[in-house]
C-alpha cells in the first residue's frame, strides 16, 4: 500500500536537521547548516549542496535522528558532480515495508 506524501516533509525534515550540532573538523559550535550551502525542495524530496563533501557524513547521521512516519525511513542519495563523490545529495522519504 502507498502512502501518500505531503510536500511540507521535505520542509519539516530540514527544520529538523539543520540546527542539529555537528562534529566536524574539531571545530567547536557547528551546525548542519554550516555546511550546506543551499538547500531546495522539489516536490517530496529535498536537495542539499554541500560546501564540502566531507559533510555527506554529517547528513547522513542527522537525518537518521529525524523519526519518520510508520513504514517509512528518510534515504540520502549523493548525486551530482563524479557520482557518489558530488557534493550534492537528495534526501527522500521511502517505504521500508
């Protein structure tokens, strides 16, 4: 069964993960935000550009802090630039069952 998915998640989830405190370079006081330098939302996904591939990590445990609905989990994909090795990633909601 499909569940249908609300266009304001990809919003709710980067108001939930872009203040999130982040360990990075032994840099004392960052936030997600620190390094992303843009974000946009298309539809049910949300896009993130990174300043800094090392950040893929940051996101990647940020967004697995973030409860989803039942039956769904949020999956980063990197895209863009060489592949996995880009510095853009998309953030989407998926169903696990």
């Amino acid at each position: 069964m499909t569940r249908a998915k609300s266009k304001s998640e990809p919003n709710e989830l980067w108001g939930a993960i872009k203040n999130q405190a982040v360990d990075m370079f032994g840099l004392p006081d960052q936030t997600l935000e620190d390094h992303i330098s843009n974000h946009k939302v298309v539809g049910d996904k949300l896009y993130l550009h990174l300043k800094s591939t090392a950040a893929l990590r940051a996101v990647e445990e940020s967004v697995g802090k973030v409860p989803a609905p039942a039956g769904t989990k949020y999956d980063v994909f990197p895209i863009g630039g060489n592949g996995s090795s880009g510095n853009q990633v998309m953030i989407k909601l998926i169903e696990t069952d």
